[in-house]
C-alpha cells in the first residue's frame, strides 16, 4: 500500500466524494480517473464483484495495480462485494489500495473467517478497513463493529450492478446508524446517488458519497461533484 495521508481520519472536507470507476469509460479509465479527480474528487471508489456474492464480474488486483502506478498518491477504496474477502484482501493491499471494505451477509456468524477476524486481517495489510451492509440487511447487524472500522458503507442499490436507482428505505437505518457512529469514522453510501437522491443522504448523516454515472457521465464533471457536496 502506497504512503498517502488518511483521508477517512482527516478529511479535507467533508462530504467527501468518491466517483466509482464501474461508471467510467474502460478504454480510457486512467484519463477518467485524472479528469474527475482534477474536477474536485477525493478519491476513487472500485467496485468489485466476484459473481457470486452478486451477480456481476467486474476487475482484480491487476487494476488498481494500475491505478497505483499512474496515480501514486490517489487514495483507492476498494469495496469487496465477494463472498470471500478474506482470499483478496491481501492481493488488493498489495495492488496498492487504501480501504477495504468487505460485507457483513458472507461473513457474520462464521466460524472461520468471520467478522472480526478479517476486520482484523485487513488492518494487518496496513489499510483502512470497512463494513458494508446491504438495502434487507439490519443496521443492527453491524452494530457490534461500528467501533472497530474506519468506514461503513450503506449499500442504496441491492449490489452487482451499476447504474440502479435510489432506494429510499435505506435512509431509516443509515440515521440509525449515524446516531451511534464516532466523530471519525466516515458514514458511506453508494448506489443511485445523484443530485436529486444526495440531499436525503446528506440529511441522514452521509459524510462520503460514492457517484457513478453522476459524476463520470455528468457533462460537466465539477458541477456535479459540488452538487453532490450541496455547494450549488
């Protein structure tokens, strides 16, 4: 993992807006990348999707690997929609990422591998860790390790494909959520947000706000990053 300052524990400002790279042209993603992140991104999101957890495949290692070198002091948060996360969280800290998040449905109630332990193993990497819970699952499902991460992630769309609408429902549980959340632990959402869908996310406690097509498909990339920080 690259020596970038901590974005989560010392955010230039918040909310922070993190473009997710499953919206970006493929053919031309490091250009991408430079575009949205000259227009006023803090970091970038990948998405990544094992075919089993759901219903997608999406990129490895080898991709943030490449992120890494051209960007070598991008912040990656890397978000491990997979059934075992605790076979990539090595490969991807060493691809360079900077946050793994994983999810609570695969992992909860284990035997081996579960929860803590690769809450515990992530951190070993040197990354920040996060937990994400899906649109069915409880809030008080995470509610045990709210303390134990850096970031938690509030899936708005059911995962494994982008480009998905809101899902209001969501926003109960992430207030429930931000009530009972430390100061400096960052509050993410991802899935459907837009300038019409953020304002809810903001109100409900939202700090860190991951955009696809929002921001990437936006015609003019920087409006849309102030417009989902509510500048405009």
């Amino acid at each position: 993992m690259s020596d970038i300052p901590d974005l989560l524990k010392n955010p230039p400002q918040l909310p922070l807006v993190l473009p997710s790279i499953l919206a970006s042209d493929f053919a031309a993603m490091g250009d991408d990348v430079a575009d949205v992140m000259a227009a006023g991104a803090d970091a970038i999101h990948v998405d990544i999707m094992d075919g089993h957890f759901v219903p997608n495949v999406t990129m490895g290692p080898a991709t943030v690997a490449a992120l890494r070198e051209r960007f070598p002091d991008l912040y990656l948060d890397v978000h491990l929609m997979m059934t075992n996360p605790e076979l990539y969280a090595d490969p991807f800290a060493e691809a360079g990422a900077n946050c793994i998040t994983f999810h609570i449905e695969p992992t909860a109630g284990r035997t081996e591998h579960d929860e803590h332990t690769v809450i515990r193993h992530i951190r070993d990497t040197g990354c920040d860790v996060g937990i994400s819970i899906n649109p069915p699952t409880p809030a008080q499902a995470i509610e045990h390790v709210l303390e134990d991460v850096d970031l938690v992630l509030v899936m708005s769309v059911n995962p494994g494909f982008g480009g998905q609408s809101f899902i209001p429902e969501v926003l109960e549980k992430t207030r429930w959520i931000a009530e009972r959340l430390p100061d400096d632990i960052r509050l993410e959402m991802d899935g459907g947000l837009d300038p019409t869908t953020a304002p809810a996310a903001r109100e409900a406690g939202v700090d860190t706000i991951v955009a696809g097509s929002a921001v990437f498909k936006a015609p003019d990339r920087a409006a849309a990053i102030k417009q989902l920080r509510g500048q405009t």
